[in-house]
C-alpha cells in the first residue's frame, strides 16, 4: 500500500511523461466473457478472472454477481479510489471515504415494454468521509474527483447523477 506521498510522486512522474509524450496517453483494455451452461459467464480482463451470473429467478445460477452489480460496483470504487488519489494529489488527507452507490432504474426498458430506455435512469451516491481537513478542502477533492471520473464520464448524460456528502472528523 502506498501513501498520499507515494501516490503524488506516481501521477506527478505520469503526468510530466504524458505532458512530453501525449501519444503514451492512448490506451485500451479488453474484456473476454465466456458463456457457459445458460447464462453465467467467466469474465477475463488481464490476470483478472470474474463470474458474472443472474439469479435463479431471473433464469441464471447465481454463481456471481449481475452485470448490473458489477457496472454500480466498478462506479463506487471508482469514484473511492479517485477521492483518495485526489486528496493525495491536492494534499488534503482524508483518513477514510466510503461510497455507498444507488442506481436506479424502470425494468420495463430492458424488456422493449412501453417503450421505455433501458438502463440507469438516477444514480445517487453516498460519500462518507473522515478527515480533519475543512469541509471546502474536502468538497475541492470530491468536486474534482467527479469531474474527472473517467466511470461517470462514461455514464449517459441523460441519467441523472446526485451526491451526498457527511464529513465527519478524525477521532484522537
């Protein structure tokens, strides 16, 4: 485990070779998902290998979480791990940071009943930070964090995004 200190000094170095050499900036990743016996899948992406399954009553295994677990999952500790990386980044330490993520959604749309949109309609999410940093250096981190989301950027800009935040100090 790094440090705020550690974590700086990586995207400080990433930053200045991205500044001397924006083509390194380009990157992609693939995801490999293989469907076995009705619906669960084993999903491969790098050295990573993941079971994605429904649940019984939707016609799966339930040998793992729904694609839908794992999208809100992916989405919370993105935005965990950006908080954290921010902080360090801007020198405001915060001791600890949960996100709890709620998305919403009408079932009708994947289903092509009504007419409805598939997919995240609202998606709310809880930050609970400890830090004895004030509270505008910790919303600097949140609100920068968010902006540069690279998972809530990928999020149509038609859903519906809102953020709690409780701030809570360090305890002696």
């Amino acid at each position: 485990m790094r440090g705020a200190e550690g974590i700086r000094e990586i995207y400080d170095r990433k930053m200045r070779v991205l500044k001397a050499k924006p083509s390194f900036a380009h990157a992609s990743g693939t995801s490999t998902a293989r469907l076995g016996d009705g619906l669960g899948c084993s999903v491969t992406s790098g050295s990573h290998q993941i079971e994605i399954d429904l649940p019984e009553a939707e016609g799966g295994a339930d040998r793992g979480p729904t694609p839908g677990q794992v999208m809100r999952s992916g989405l919370a500790a993105c935005l965990a791990m950006g908080y954290r990386l921010w902080g360090a980044r801007l020198g405001i330490v915060l001791d600890e940071v949960t996100v709890e993520m709620t998305c919403e959604l009408d079932a009708r749309g994947q289903l092509g009943i009504d007419g409805s949109p598939p997919g995240w309609q609202r998606v709310s999410w809880a930050v609970r930070v400890v830090s004895d940093a004030s509270e505008a250096d910790v919303r600097r981190v949140l609100d920068t964090a968010d902006r540069l989301s690279p998972m809530l950027a990928c999020l149509d800009r038609d859903i519906v995004q809102r953020r709690t935040v409780v701030l809570s100090a360090r305890r002696p």
